[in-house]
C-alpha cells in the first residue's frame, strides 16, 4: 500500500471532479479549477451562461489553458493509479474510496449517511447529534442508488415530454407552413376578384364618357352649323343695310330713285311682309331676315342622376357568384310543411298533409331543401332569419339521411349553422359561434364546390360568421329548417 499512498495524498488534485476520473488533456479555467478538456466542453455545451462546475464562477469568454504541470503529475501518477484500480476492482470499491475523500467539516469524519430530512451527507457523529435528532437515514450509496432512480426516470419522463414537444414543434411548423402557403394562394385571388370590379368600373366609366362625349359633339354640330347659317344671314342683312343707308345718303332726288333697285324693293317687301306676320308659329319658321336657334342640353339625368346605384345595379349582373334565385322542392318537405303553388314560398301546416312517402322526405324534421343541386362552380345565396328564436340553414349532400333521427354532421353529410338560445352554433364547435357584434337579420350562405367551402355571413354587412372546410364529392342541396311555429323563415326572392 505504500505505493498507493502518493495517490491518496494527491487524489483531489488528480480526479476531474465532473467524471470522478484520472485527468485526460487537463485545462485549467481563469478561475484556477482544472478539468478534463472533454469535460468542461461538455458542461458548457449544454449551458447558456458558462460557468465553472467548481465555483460556479461566470467565464462568459469560456477561456482555458492546457495544465501542462498537471498533465505530467498525472502521467508519473499512472503506476499508482494502476496499482490502486487493482486494489479497488469494481464501482462500488471505487465509489467507497471516493467517499473517503470527503470529511464532515464539524468531526472530520467521512460522509457515509445521507441525511433524508435534511436532504445531505453527513457522519455518524452527525447521525447521533440534536441537530439530526429525529431524522431518517440511509446509506449514503443507497440514497445515491435511489436518487439516480429517480433521475433516470425524470430522465426518461423528460425525454417522453421531449418526444411530444418534438410532434407538436413539427406540426406547429407544417401549420406555419400552411398558413403562408394559403396566404399567397389567396392573395392573387383577392387581387383578381377587385380586378374584375375595377375593370368593369373602368370600361363603364370610359363607356360612359365616350357617350357623353358623343352627345355633345352632335349637339354641338347642329348648333354650330345653325351658327354658321345666322352668321351668314347677318352678313347678307348687313349688306342690304349698307346699301340702303348710301341710298338714304342721297341729296339728289332722281339719283335717289334711280338707287332703288329692284333687289331693296324686293328686301322692303319681304320685310315688310314677316313683320305683319308675327304668329308663334311663323316666328318659328325661318324667314330670310329670321335667324333659328337651334334649342339642345345634355341628358342630365344620365350624366347626373343616381349614377353610382344605376352602376351598381349593372355590376351585378357581372359578379359571380350573383345572387342564387332558388325554388323550393316539394319531394322534400315535411308533411307539417305547406309549399305556395309556385314553389317560392312555404309555411308550418295547420294540419298534416297526407303526402307519398319517398327516400327524400324528411319525416322527423320541419325541413326543406332547395330543388337546385350543385355539382360545381360558386353559388350564394340570402335567408332572411328576422327575429326567429331558432333556425338552421346550410348545405346537405344528396344522399343524406332525411329520416328518423337526423344527425346533422359534416361526417353525415351536413353543413349548417343553427340558432338556438339565443346563441349560434355550429356542429364543429363546442362553444357557440361568438364575435357577432350585431343580430342578422338576413344569412348569406356560399358554397364553392371545388374550393370544398361553405361560408355563412350576415348578409346586412357581409361579416364572416363561420366557414366549413371539406372535399365535395355529390350533388348538395340548400337545406332550410324552419324551427319554431311563432314565425315563418323568409328567403330573399323566396316567402318561407
């Protein structure tokens, strides 16, 4: 044993304190503690804010230097540590020898005992002393052996949570991922639609101009010609007036007469003449010494009326989807339902019709469909709800349950929202439909078949109330529930 004796006298300095080992490529830190190069990279690879292991001294610069001293000690120390593995073979012989390095700093005993109370090692004077007086204790590698139990299960739960963080990290990015894709697939959609309007607007505008432009080049060129034609007139007026006040001018009397020409004679006379003859109706009637005006104004009404409605109402005709105009299909309707003649409106029975029973007919639920299926393309359409205490409106798939028990699903072939207690739902939810700022009096219903999108809006200001979002593979009919007898449920261009 003397040989090993230099080693128990230098144990601290030659066991890494992070591996409990014989130091490998020892650096030494600012702070003066040496480790295994492996060791220190290690521990601060896994922390934020370096830190030496020993002192906990912050070395934000994560600085070291080879211990070139301590690496040759460690190197002459290999017979002895040799010599000192053959004396303590296995772990745990280890473990007990390195639990005789640490002393109690009150009795300068071993820390054998781990204290469960206080949660530390302590001696076997600790043990008997008033301090401890009371508590639980355990073997020091016993507890150890417990406490790494619990770690590796802490372990082993972190990694679990780590596992499903690691899912929910990859399905939180696809979404991210999803969502930006959507984003710029709806973009250029958005600036399509405002496209179509503002191109509309603008060939309405340019048409519109054009059109007044025309109106008034053609005013405009009869007035100018009539202008042409008084100038004209006023020309050969003032000639024969001319020629008159030189005759007038005349001192010699025969010269006078031998001035009047036939041609003043005969401009005297067809004065003469329109002057006798000053009837509304002659005055319109243009006499040679008569000019006409030629009366003209612009459309005003055209230019300046109701023009942003009257544009309005064209731009409908061009939007798409328009406003669906939907009749009603008896084959479906409850027999407690009575449909008008031309299939435009329905009502609550004041008995039960005596109608064929067929796979279509609803026989539990006061319901109705549309007689229009889509198989594709856009479509909307507008309920007027008023103040009904309770409806539902939406789609249903052709070949949906109409049934007994109805359940009303997107699985079974349903997509509706529904009012009941004063709050809207919706089946996809467990909570009602919230963020309604006002009470729709009127519900916009939109399918887009091929986007596989139904939409429900209030149909007053166009705010979104709530959107499905599936793949459409038949035919879907409006479905109408009218609820409660108080009020009748009223379709724009239908009267439920």
């Amino acid at each position: 044993m003397a040989a090993g004796k230099p080693l128990h006298d230098l144990a601290e300095d030659l066991l890494c304190s992070i591996c409990l080992d014989l130091f490998k490529e020892p650096v030494v830190l600012e702070c003066g503690h040496s480790f295994c190069k492996s060791c220190i990279d290690k521990a601060w690879d896994s922390e934020k804010n370096s830190s030496c292991p020993e002192c906990r001294e912050a070395l934000p610069s994560k600085m070291y230097t080879v211990n070139r001293q301590l690496c040759k000690v460690v190197e002459s120390s290999q017979k002895f540590w040799q010599y000192d593995k053959e004396e303590i073979p296995n772990q745990d012989q280890k473990s007990h020898y390195l639990l005789g390095l640490h002393e109690c700093t009150e009795h300068n005993e071993a820390l054998k005992v781990f204290c469960q109370d206080d949660g530390c090692p302590v001696c076997v004077i600790c043990m008997i002393s008033s301090t401890h007086k009371g508590h639980t204790f355990l073997p020091i590698l016993e507890a150890v052996s417990i406490f790494q139990d619990k770690l590796k299960n802490t372990v082993s739960s972190l990694e679990v949570k780590m596992k499903h963080l690691k899912e929910y990290q990859s399905n939180q990015e696809q979404n991210i991922s999803g969502i930006k894709d959507e984003a710029q697939s709806l973009e250029p959609h958005i600036t399509s639609e405002f496209a179509k309007l503002r191109q509309f607007l603008q060939d309405k505008e340019q048409k519109l101009v054009q059109q007044l432009k025309d109106e008034a080049a053609g005013i405009l060129e009869k007035m100018t010609e009539n202008l042409d034609n008084i100038e004209e007139m006023n020309k050969a007026i003032q000639d024969d007036k001319s020629n008159i006040e030189s005759i007038l001018q005349q001192k010699d009397p025969v010269l006078f007469f031998r001035g009047i020409t036939d041609e003043i004679k005969s401009v005297m006379k067809r004065l003469e003449e329109e002057e006798e003859k000053e009837d509304i109706q002659k005055k319109k009637r243009k006499g040679v010494f008569n000019g006409e005006l030629v009366p003209g104004s612009l459309s005003l009404g055209v230019y300046r009326g109701p023009l942003q409605y009257s544009i309005w109402k064209e731009m409908l005709s061009v939007i798409n989807p328009g406003l669906s105009h939907l009749t009603l299909d008896p084959n479906t309707a409850h027999p407690w339902l009575s449909l008008c003649k031309d299939l435009t409106g329905v009502a609550h029975s004041v008995a039960k019709l005596h109608l064929p029973d067929n796979p279509k007919r609803y026989d539990t639920r006061h319901s109705v469909l549309g007689s229009q299926g889509f198989t594709s393309g856009r479509h909307y359409w507008e309920v007027e709800v008023g103040c009904k205490p309770d409806w539902e409106l939406g789609v249903t798939k052709e070949s949906s349950n109409r049934k007994g028990i109805v359940a009303m699903r997107p699985k079974d072939g349903y997509w509706v929202i529904y009012l009941s207690n004063k709050m809207y739902w919706s089946v996809d939810l467990s909570v009602p439909l919230l963020g309604l700022s006002m009470k729709p009096q009127k519900i916009g219903v939109y399918l887009d078949y091929e986007g596989g999108q139904v939409s429900f809006y209030n149909a007053g200001n166009m705010s979104h109330i709530y959107t499905f979002s599936d793949a459409f593979t038949e035919g879907l009919y409006p479905y109408f529930w009218l609820g409660s007898y108080s009020k009748p449920l009223k379709l724009f261009h239908l009267k439920l």
